[in-house]
C-alpha cells in the first residue's frame, strides 16, 4: 500500500470517527476504502485509475459530508464508488463476492425456461413436468458452474 492511499485512509477514518457502523456499512466506506488502495496499486500502469486519485481525493476531503448529509456530495460519493466498482471489475479483474453464481443462475433460469418450453411443447401428454425439470436443471447446473468460477476468483483473490 502506498503513502497516498495511506494518507486518504487515514483522512476518512479520522472524518468518519464519530460515525454510526450502520452508516459505514450502508455507504459502503470500507469498500472504497480497499479500491483507494487499488487505485494506488495500479495507478503507474492505468491511465483510468490515475484520473480517479483525483476524484478520491476530493471525495475523501467531504466524505463526512457525503455520509450524514443527503444531497450532491452524497450523489457524486455514490456516483464514484459504482465508478471504481465498475473499473476495478472491467479492467482489473475483481468481482463482488458470488458474482458469477447470481449472473450464471440467472441465464441458467433463461436457457432453463426456453428448454422446459421447448421439452412440453415436443411431448405434450407431460408439459408442466418437463417444464419443471427443465427449469430446474438450468439453475442447478448454472449455479454450480458459477460456484466453481467464484472459487476460482477467491483462490486468486480477486474479490472486491
């Protein structure tokens, strides 16, 4: 960890002494937290994350304000922390935990319902049964493939 993400650390640890956990948690702080020190990681190589110092770096100076005062510093807060969120997972490689079990789960619900439909459709005497199996084994399958592609993402420890 570098000295500049030490010192905005330490800039919005001492701003948000007085803060509610809650407050932290809802916020996401320690979240931004961990990609400020991203930012400063990949910073030499990443012509993105060495714009957004910038942009943390005013955040980190209103983020007392951003936290327990709704209005514009509060919607750019949020605004930055997707934005980072988004970068660290496109060009970096970090995803949120069991991201790939929810998305893989889902196209697995899709392809799941499109091959019970086409099942019932071919052999009618059993439509809501077939539907059913297909259904379930599309979720079960894209499930455990997403799983399998969470574990591998928490062994490299990629996780956001």
């Amino acid at each position: 960890m570098g000295s500049w993400s030490s010192e905005i650390n330490r800039q919005i640890d001492e701003q948000l002494e007085s803060t509610r956990d809650k407050d932290i948690l809802f916020f996401r702080v320690k979240e931004f937290k961990r990609n400020i020190e991203r930012v400063d990681e990949f910073s030499l190589s990443c012509g993105a994350c060495k714009k957004e110092m910038i942009n943390i770096a005013e955040a980190a100076k209103n983020i007392e304000q951003a936290v327990n005062t709704p209005g514009k510093k509060r919607r750019e807060y949020d605004r930055l922390i997707d934005r980072l969120s988004k970068h660290m997972r496109k060009e970096h490689g970090f995803f949120a935990p069991y991201y790939f079990s929810y998305v893989y789960a889902l196209y697995g619900t899709v392809a799941g319902i499109v091959m019970g439909l086409i099942l019932s459709q071919l052999i009618p005497a059993y439509k809501i049964e077939f539907f059913a199996v297909g259904v379930s084994v599309g979720l079960v399958v894209s499930y455990f493939l997403g799983n399998r592609k969470d574990k591998d993402i928490r062994q490299e420890k990629k996780l956001m």
